[in-house]
C-alpha cells in the first residue's frame, strides 16, 4: 500500500490526516506475473487476460465460505 499526498478536502479533512502528517489517500494494488504487454493495450484488455480477472469472474478471488443471500453470493 501507499499513502498519495492529497490537498486538504473541505468535507470531513481529518478522515484524510495521516500519521505521516499530512492528508493523503491510501493506493492499494495487487500485482502479478502481468508483464511484456505493449504499452499501447488499454488496461481493461490486460487485466481481462490477467489470471487476478479469471479468479474473481470464477468466484475464487477471495477464498472462504460462501453464502447466497437474496440470490447474490456472499463470502463469510
């Protein structure tokens, strides 16, 4: 993860004041053996044909029991 410096937000400006001591946002990436594309595919085309696209469309991204509710399933 990384903190990203951000100006001061007139709506709720403490949420966003760091320990570092200034107010940022969090960036968070996962990243795998995604590598070698050309720099001119778009990022949606790389990350469809990204092993991270395949789990999450099989439901195994995030790994746990899982649970319908109203027809939508849910990890526990």
């Amino acid at each position: 993860m990384r903190l990203i410096a951000i100006l001061t937000l007139k709506e709720d400006p403490l949420d966003y004041y760091s320990r570092k001591g200034h107010h940022s946002i969090v960036l968070q990436a996962q990243v795998n053996h995604v590598v070698g594309w050309p720099g001119s595919c778009h990022d949606a085309c790389i990350l469809e044909n990204s092993t991270v696209f395949a789990k999450g469309e099989a439901g195994d991204l995030i790994p746990g029991k899982k649970q319908s509710i109203a027809r939508v399933d849910a990890v526990q």
